[in-house]
C-alpha cells in the first residue's frame, strides 16, 4: 500500500516537472481563486449488483435476476469548487442522471426471460475532494473521491420492482483540465459510483401487483452501482 502512495505522488506532484517544457500558460492565475462556479454534462450507465435468494413461489417457481447489458444515460449539473490549498479543492456537484436499467429474470431449464425495466432519474449531491497534480502548462490531472447521497425522482408506483427512493455511497474518478485560451477551463472526467444500502423495497409490498411480487421476492438484495463520463466547464 505505500509503495502504491509513493507512485500516486511521484505521479501527481514530481512527474509533471519533469517532464515540462515551458510554455505560454492560458489562464495562469485561474486556480488561485478562493472559489468558482461551474457546470457539466456527460453520459452514464447505471447498474444493480443483485443477491439472488434462490427462493421458490407458492407454485414452486424459482427466478434468478441479472443485468446483462448497461443502456447509456444523460447527466446534467452544476460545480461548486473551493479551494484548499495549491493541491486540494473541496467540490459540491449536484447532478441529475436521466436512465434507466432492464433486468432480466430468468427460470433455470426455461428458454423464457422476462424483461423489466425500472426507470431512475436521480438527483445526487456529491461531497468531493479534489487531488490535483503540479500544472503541466495548459493541463493538470487529478483524482478525485468523496460520498454522495441521492434521491430517486423518477420513481413509479406499480413497477413490478421497486426501488427505495433515497441511495447514498462512495465514488472515486480521474480527469485532467484543460486551460483553453478563452475564459475557462474544460475537464473530461470520469466517475464509479458505489451504492451502500440495499435498494429493495421490502417493507411496501402493498405497493406491487400481486402478480409481481415474486419478482421483489426472488432478490434479497439489490445495491446500486453507476459509471460516469462528463465534460466540466468551469
């Protein structure tokens, strides 16, 4: 582990020294601001990690879930960024993902699958720290990590499955900043999302058709997981 935080280091703060050569730097004093304002837009795919049960209905059919194909998504937000030190930027992100996931359930020795897609449009805020490595004239990378909660807009009553409303995790990403000539900054980052809670709601069965329910009943656990590519303007 520390010989992974000394390559991290060299990485970010030795590496880029090294390897410059002087030039004319756009936007010289832009990271010297004691904060700004900012935006983004990019695409995402979501995903369950579902926990089959193996449990059988009263009329002794077994289903087992997977979501084997990831359909893309569209984000949207905006960036608070404060800055910390010449390294470190503390970053509020509220994001809205617009997408859905299609699960597909499955009995074992049947060629059939039943197809469910459970559309989530989820305003998530998250909490970052921002790690950023020395200015290689007009691009900088960094990492970046924190915690998120989330709440789920789109949520449908009736849905064969539902989901809880409100999801909260951990996330971690890369990118690099790009300083154009013009008045701002352009950062290609990409972002894993990992959801801590179970997503099952168990406790509303009143909620679903009872035709449905041995969809829920099939899973003793769903938590959410989401990859993120966006483009921010800051």
């Amino acid at each position: 582990m520390k010989k992974i935080v000394y390559i991290l280091t060299f990485f970010l703060l030795v590496f880029p020294s090294l390897a410059q050569k002087r030039k004319i730097q756009n936007q010289p004093y832009a990271d010297q601001k004691l904060y700004h304002l900012g935006f983004h837009v990019g695409l995402h795919t979501q995903d369950l990690i579902l926990t089959n049960n193996g449990l059988a209905s009263p009329d002794g059919k077994i289903l087992f879930a997977e979501i084997p194909n990831y359909s893309p998504g569209f984000s949207v937000g905006v960036i608070g960024d404060l800055f910390l030190n010449p390294y470190m930027n503390l970053r509020i992100t509220p994001t809205i993902h617009f997408g859905d996931k299609t699960i597909f359930f499955k009995e074992p020795g049947s060629e059939e699958d039943k197809r469910i897609s459970v559309r989530s449009n989820y305003l998530s805020i998250p909490l970052d720290l921002k790690i950023s490595a020395m200015r290689l004239n007009n691009c900088r990378p960094y990492i970046i990590g924190g915690v998120y909660g989330a709440m789920d807009m789109g949520r449908k009553k009736g849905q064969p499955i539902l989901l809880k409303p409100v999801d909260y995790g951990i996330e971690f990403g890369l990118g690099c900043t790009f300083y154009m000539a013009s008045f701002f900054r352009l950062s290609p980052e990409i972002k894993f999302k990992f959801g801590l809670p179970d997503m099952i709601e168990k406790d509303r069965s009143d909620l679903l058709n009872e035709a449905d329910k041995i969809y829920t009943n099939s899973l003793s656990k769903a938590t959410t997981r989401m990859i993120v590519l966006t483009f921010n303007f800051e």
